[in-house]
C-alpha cells in the first residue's frame, strides 16, 4: 500500500487512486478503505482517509506514506503513530519562517507541566500562539492542550513541550519525530529526551541510544547530532528519603517532593502524614503526598495545575538547586538556548 500527500502528487497520477474526497462522509470512507487490496496507489489530502488506511495497513514495511514534495517516505506504522501521539499533519505544505527551535519530550502530562513552569520561571519563555515553520504542524492542534508552546521575546526562540506515554512512549516519539524530520523536510536546532531511570542511568541512556542506532547520528559534549538536530538526553532520577514516604523509584514526582520540602510545605503536612500512615498503616506514595500537599497549599485544581502553579511560585534558588543536585540544570539550560 501506498499513500501519497503532498503538491507534487501528479507525477504519480498515472498509476494511482485520486480519491475524491470531498463530500465523503465516514461510512464511506470505511466502506473505500475496506474495498483495497494492499497493492494500490492511494492520492489523497484527507487526514481522516489517512488515519483510516494506516490504521488498516500499518503492518510490513512495505505499507508507506509518500510525501511528494521530498519524494521521502514513511512506513504506514509511523504515519500512524505520528498522527495518533503527536496529531503530526502528514499533509505537509508548512509554511512560515524559521527561528530557533527547541522540542523536549516528557512522559506525561504532570511531568509537561513541571517542566513547562520551569522554562517560564527560570528562562524567560511565555506561553505562545505564533509558531515558527519548524512547528507549523502543532498549530492546528495547540487549542485541544495536547503539548505547551512557548516563545521568548528577547531573541524569538521557541520551543514545545510535548508529553508521552510514558519512557516507551517519549522513545517512541523521538524516532517518529527524526524520521518526519527527514520525511517533511524540517528540523528543530535542540531536541531534548527526559526519561526516569528505571532501572539504571545506563539503560535509560541505552533505550534512547537505541533508537538513535536507527538514524546517522554522531556525539556532542551533551547528547547526540542526528542531521541538524542536537538529541539532549534528560535523565530523571532524584531519590527522596524520608521516615513516612515510600519511595522506589525515581519520577518528577521526587522532583517536587525535595521543592515542597526546600519550600517549607511538607513540614507543614508532615502531621498529616502521620495521621495517614497511621491510619492506613503503611507509608504514603510520593503522588498521593502530592495531593496532600495540593489540598494544604490550597489548591483545588488537578496534579498539572498545581505542579506548574507550585514551581512558578517557589523560590529561585531553591528551583536551581533541585534541578542542579538532579542533574538536569545545565540539559535544561541549553535547550531554552540560555547556555553561558
């Protein structure tokens, strides 16, 4: 199967299926989709007909997406992934001017949050609704909440905030996300990767390794250079001991436990604590002193709120010196293009 998008579709006019799509409604573009063998040429701009013929032929190799404008493509199985996790555009035909751009993947929407709240209180970034060319694809989507945009005045650098589905998932949208680079003709200058350790620093930095493998690709001082993009890895891992939590292993939730501590608010529920333990008898998970802390702190909005709402209030310093003893300072820094 083949699928070809793009303005430069006639040269495979000639031995291709121009859908007319144009006043279809779904029951009968299952019903076409259902019609096909496998073994035709499909000329289409229809993001439905797409999700729905990928969907059906994502398996083998020989299942691709032809971008005409490059004459590049995909398989059908990462057209389908681009589309169901990243809402990618496969149509092509960005436009608009290039700025610096960062990209980083996180693996859920707390950790987005978290980490959005640090780009805007420490590197000067605000939400925004310009996108430059690199991210024309996110547009359309940016009003469904599905990644944060941010943009910098001072020197017009951008940069995306995109979560996963967990470390699999951040893998998984790294090398979609280099092959629709390739694909689509596009690139961002810094691609950041921030993972937990799971198991060890070592295999979180294999897994993406890994999938780098896939791609040319050589090494930087920080992480990796695949075409014109720097891969800037981000391991999480902070662990946090303390008499009444239990604590197994690292997530962003530590992150937040060693700042409501240097800010003062887990003294402040520490009795609860207490009482909860008592009462349940066991020690509280990091996420459920979360919510503890969420309802002492006032705030009766969910875990994302109240991660980006929290780091934006704290204190500088004591932001700096979580990030700096976890080790994602200066892996931050660069990608918000603040290095010194």
């Amino acid at each position: 199967m083949k699928v070809v998008t793009g303005k430069r579709w006639e040269a495979f006019a000639d031995s291709a299926v121009l859908f007319p799509e144009y006043s279809k409604n779904r029951d009968e573009l299952i019903n076409f989709v259902s019609s096909l063998n496998g073994d035709e040429t499909i000329v289409t701009a229809s993001l439905e007909l797409i999700d729905l013929i990928s969907n059906r032929f994502r398996k083998g190799e020989e299942n691709v997406l032809i971008y005409s404008d490059t004459g590049r493509s995909i398989t059908l199985k990462e057209t389908y992934e681009l589309r169901k996790y990243l809402d990618f555009d496969v149509r092509g035909g960005f436009s608009g001017e290039n700025a610096k751009a960062s990209v980083l993947f996180v693996e859920g929407k707390t950790d987005a949050k978290f980490f959005k709240a640090v780009f805007k209180k420490l590197f000067e970034f605000r939400e925004s609704r310009k996108a430059p060319y690199q991210f024309r694809f996110i547009e359309r989507v940016f009003e469904r909440d599905n990644f944060d945009l941010l943009g910098r005045e001072s020197d017009g650098v951008y940069l995306a905030v995109i979560p996963s589905e967990g470390n699999s998932g951040v893998i998984r949208n790294l090398g979609n996300f280099l092959r629709a680079m390739e694909v689509f003709d596009f690139s961002v200058d810094r691609l950041g990767v921030a993972v937990d350790i799971d198991e060890s620093r070592e295999s979180a930095l294999a897994s993406i390794a890994g999938k780098l493998s896939g791609f040319e690709h050589g090494t930087t001082a920080r992480g990796y250079l695949v075409g014109k993009t720097e891969v800037i890895p981000l391991v999480i891992g902070l662990p946090f001991e303390d008499e009444l939590i239990e604590w197994k292993k690292p997530t962003v939730e530590d992150l937040m436990l060693h700042l409501i501590e240097r800010e003062g608010l887990l003294d402040r529920v520490r009795p609860g604590l207490k009482a909860l333990n008592e009462s349940l008898g066991r020690k509280l998970k990091p996420k459920e002193v979360m919510y503890l802390a969420l309802s002492a702190y006032g705030h009766w909005g969910n875990l994302e709120g109240f991660y980006e709402l929290f780091v934006m209030r704290s204190r500088f310093r004591n932001l700096k010196a979580v990030l700096r003893e976890a080790g994602l300072m200066e892996g931050l820094r660069y990608l918000a293009f603040s290095e010194r």
